[in-house]
C-alpha cells in the first residue's frame, strides 16, 4: 500500500511564491479598488468616501479615449518588440559552443540571459 504524504509538506516550498503574489499583487489591487471609491485631496489626504463619484468624472473626462488607445499601442508596440528582440537573441546565445558561429562570452551572455 502507497503511503499518502501530507499536502501540507508542500507548503514550505509553495509560501514564498504565495506570500509574494499576495504582497505584490493581490493587496495592491485591494487598495486601489478600495482608494477609488474615497475622495482623496491633492496632498493625498483621505477625505471621506466617493461612491461611484470618482468613476462617473473619469468617464465625463473628454481625453479618455485618446489616454486610451495610446495605452494600448503603448502595450501592444512594448510586447511585440520584446519578443522581436528577444528571440533572435536566445536563438543567437543558444547556438553550440563547438559551432563555427560561437562566439567569445557566449557563456556569459547565456548567464545573464538566464537571469533576465
């Protein structure tokens, strides 16, 4: 008979990564949700609750739709020259060390490719 381990043995290994998800995550995005119904003054005061205040003058602003399409050629322009640059460049740092087209610090190269 098989002998069922805890699932709690995991925990160890899987805390960091929840702990941090939460932290960099999920409680950022609590507080901007929860901030965006507040009315906050300039120099960052709360000064009591918004309601839906907040989001009706941000859908009355005229310039919302410019700030949102520039948003989204920003996003989409970023991701693709990311992945143009990025993989010519792991193709090139991934060739042979024995090949003909290796070239010198091609380890390094491969280090610091890791770790970005």
């Amino acid at each position: 008979m098989l002998k069922r381990k805890s699932r709690l043995g995991a925990l160890p290994w899987i805390f960091p990564a929840l702990f941090m998800i939460f932290g960099f995550v999920l409680w950022p995005a609590f507080e901007m949700i929860r901030t965006s119904f507040q009315d906050v003054s300039t120099s960052g005061i709360t000064q009591g609750w918004a309601g839906l205040e907040n989001y009706k003058t941000l859908l009355a602003n005229p310039d919302l739709p410019a700030v949102l399409i520039r948003t989204l050629v920003w996003v989409v322009g970023i991701v693709f020259f990311t992945i143009i640059i990025s993989l010519p460049l792991h193709s090139f740092s991934m060739q042979s060390t024995q090949d003909a087209k290796s070239f010198a610090g091609q380890s390094l190269f491969r280090g610091l490719h890791q770790l970005l």
